[in-house]
C-alpha cells in the first residue's frame, strides 16, 4: 500500500522540482563590510556581466540597503551567477 502512495505522489514531485527550476528568481548580493567598492564593481561586471554603471548602482544599493537584487531569472540560470560571486568571496543568494 506504501508503494502505491509513493508512485502516485511521484509526478507530485517532479513537478515541485521543475517549478523550483522555472520560476522567476532573483540572485541578491549582501553586504560584508569587508570587500572595497572597487573590488565589487569589478566583479559584478566580470562575474553578472553587467554594465559599470549598473554595477556601481548596485554596489552603493548593498552598501547602504543591506542588499541588491542583480539578476533575475530561474534558479538554474541564476545558479552560476551565485557560485561566481561566492567564488570571488561575495556573499549571494537566490530568492
């Protein structure tokens, strides 16, 4: 009787997981109070590929807000974007 349950909830599943992967996201950058203003800047425009200006509007966002919303997109668009900013020691997340 498990069994049965187990297989009718699985396209339940399937469906959690694309819709985690499909929908709209936003990939924010925290602030750390560590990294320069430069350093930022620079990154985010090597890194999200992002004009200088964007990124400098973004950079005084973090400093002063808390955090900025950089790019949106789904999750798997959104993930390498993460990982290069926390590879460059930034703090990021996806929402």
């Amino acid at each position: 009787m498990a069994e049965k349950h187990f297989i009718e909830n699985k396209p339940e599943l399937e469906q959690t997981i694309e819709e985690k992967t499909s929908k709209d996201r936003f990939l924010i950058l925290h602030n750390d109070e560590v990294h320069t203003f430069d350093y930022v800047i620079e990154t985010l425009i090597k890194v999200c590929e992002l004009e200088p200006v964007q990124a400098e509007q973004c950079t005084y966002l973090v400093h002063y807000k808390g955090k900025c919303d950089v790019k949106k997109g789904n999750y798997t668009y959104l993930k390498p974007y993460k990982q290069g900013l926390i590879d460059k020691g930034l703090q990021a997340t996806i929402d």
